[in-house]
C-alpha cells in the first residue's frame, strides 16, 4: 500500500472516501440503524421540533454530536449530519412504538429508549425535551 501512495499520491482522496464511505456503512449495520430506517423509513419531511448535534448510543456505535433528533405529536425522527449520512438514512419512528426506561449514571443520568429490539441511550435532558415536545404523548419509566 506505500508503494502505491508513494507512486500514485492522486489515489489517497479516492482511497480515503471509499474507507470513509465503507466505514459509515458498516457502523450502520452494527448500530442497527440500517435496521430500523428500513422499518420507520422517512420518506417525507419531518414536521416537528428539532434538536440538533445530539448525540447518543445506538447498539455497538456512538454517535457523538452528529444525531439530528425531531419530535411532535406522534413521530421521533432521528437524522445524521451529511458527512456520515453513508448508511445512515433519516427514520420517523411512531411513538407509540417507542418504550423509555431511565437509567442512573455515576456522573449523568440516561434514559434507553427500546424500539424493536434495537436500544437507544440517550441523555436523560434529551429525553425530558422529547416529553415536552411531544406535549405528553410519549414518556418513559422511572427505574
């Protein structure tokens, strides 16, 4: 691979958005947003309250800043900034089919949001911004 580098220094650019792209995908599949975008699929603009550069743990993958998180009456929606979009299509999941259970950290509390079998942490703030937005229509539990 140096030798290639060495040789034909015009190939890195391609060679690195393949690896970027390639590494996008699979964290998709490891997170199970693959998974459940292909369930709760966004296939019209999201009307509701949005909170932007969130970031949360889906199954193996954190998301660090990078999580667009909507809400409204009936739906969450859950977005990736355009970088990391690879993948990563946006999902309205309905609300109802979202349960919460709050979890005590050392330092922060989180609540575990559970959608088919595929779990969400999220900051307990996040969480209680959801609540509100919502207008009460979705809660979670208390452990």
């Amino acid at each position: 691979m140096d030798v290639i580098i060495k040789e034909y220094p015009q190939l890195f650019p391609i060679f690195f958005i393949v690896m970027w792209c390639c590494v996008s995908f699979i964290l998709s599949k490891f997170g199970g947003w693959h998974y459940l975008a292909k369930q709760y699929p966004c296939t019209r603009k999201f009307n509701g309250k949005k909170y932007y550069f969130n970031a949360i743990k889906m199954g193996l993958v954190n998301y660090r800043n990078c999580i667009t998180v909507g809400v409204n009456n009936t739906e969450l929606y859950l977005g990736v900034m355009f970088l990391f979009r690879i993948g990563h299509k946006p999902m309205k999941i309905p609300l109802a089919e979202i349960t919460g259970k709050q979890i005590d950290g050392i330092i922060f509390d989180y609540v575990i949001l559970s959608i088919k079998n595929i779990n969400i942490k999220i900051p307990k703030k996040l969480a209680d911004k959801i609540v509100v937005a919502s207008n009460g229509a979705w809660n979670y539990s208390v452990s």
